[in-house]
C-alpha cells in the first residue's frame, strides 16, 4: 500500500484564533479534503495532466507494444495476460490501463489531518518516478511530499486554507 500523511495541518488549524473544540470543529473540513483529494487524484489521471497542469510525457514505445497485444510490462508477471485478457485499441490512456490504480485510490480523514493514497504497490513509482521510469504524479504533492503551489495542486491547498480562514470569521 502506497500511503501518504500530510503533517503538520495540526500546527496550521491550530494556530487558528477563535476555534473552540478544533477536533470537532475542522472534522467537516478534512473529510471535505479528504473527498477532494480523491476527485483531484483521478481527475489528473483522467486528464493525463500532473498537478501543475503539465501533461503526462508520452508512453515508450515498447509500453504502446506490450499494450497492444495484451501483455504486461516486464517485471514478475511477464508474458502474463492483462486481466482482460486483450489488447488495448488506441489511445493508450496513460496511467489507466486495467483501472486497478484508479480504483485503488483512497483518502479519509484522521485527527488532525488527512491520510492518502493507494492500495497497489507500485503507484508511489507513477507518483514520483524512478531512475527508468519517468514522474507522472497524481496527487497534489510535489517530490519531497509537500504541497504542490502551482496550478490546479496550488488551487487544491488554497481551498482548504480558505475553508480553514472561514471558521473563524
């Protein structure tokens, strides 16, 4: 399971003035994040777009082929036949091929904060790329986990901070 926990919203909602019972108080709004936050995940997938708006970079080649006939990408389960057992007619949507990564994709709020992510292993690889394999990420964090301040990720945070300045009006 690939999980992230965004820290430190305690130190943000708490420094909030005029909040009585923060707990019960900011629940309403993390669980309004937490909703967001899937939405936002699924629709960069669905636009083919990262959070700063930029879009994917373009399959390789060899990902076209293996999609084409139907086959995996080299790894454990090589040769193996997609769960649908054909191959996939273009466009090649990227990041979606059987829907399992999008369909995995959660976020609940905790005390304090909000937790998220996905249930496949290998959604922290699309997140923040590897040294073979190029970024895509879906969530609205940038490389080191932090909130992501351009664009529709910059957008995302600002509407919390709004929600957040709305309490204590």
């Amino acid at each position: 399971m690939s999980t992230v926990i965004i820290t430190g919203l305690d130190r943000a909602i708490g420094s909030l003035e005029g909040l009585v019972n923060i707990e019960k108080s900011t629940k309403p709004i993390l669980d309004e994040l937490a909703i967001d936050t899937v939405k936002f995940a699924t629709n960069r997938i669905e636009l083919m777009r990262d959070p700063s708006n930029m879009p994917f970079r373009p399959l390789k080649p060899s990902t076209i082929e293996a999609r084409a006939r139907g086959r995996l990408l080299p790894g454990p389960k090589r040769g193996k036949k997609a769960r649908h057992g054909k191959g996939q007619k273009p466009p090649y949507p990227i990041l979606k091929w059987t829907g399992k990564m999008i369909r995995s994709i959660f976020a609940r709020s905790i005390p304090l904060g909000i937790e998220f992510g996905t249930t496949v292993p290998y959604s922290i690889y699309h997140q923040y790329g590897t040294s073979k394999m190029v970024r895509r990420a879906f969530f609205p964090l940038d490389m080191r986990s932090k909130p992501e301040k351009n664009n529709p990720g910059g957008e995302f945070w600002d509407k919390f901070i709004n929600r957040c300045k709305e309490l204590v009006r």
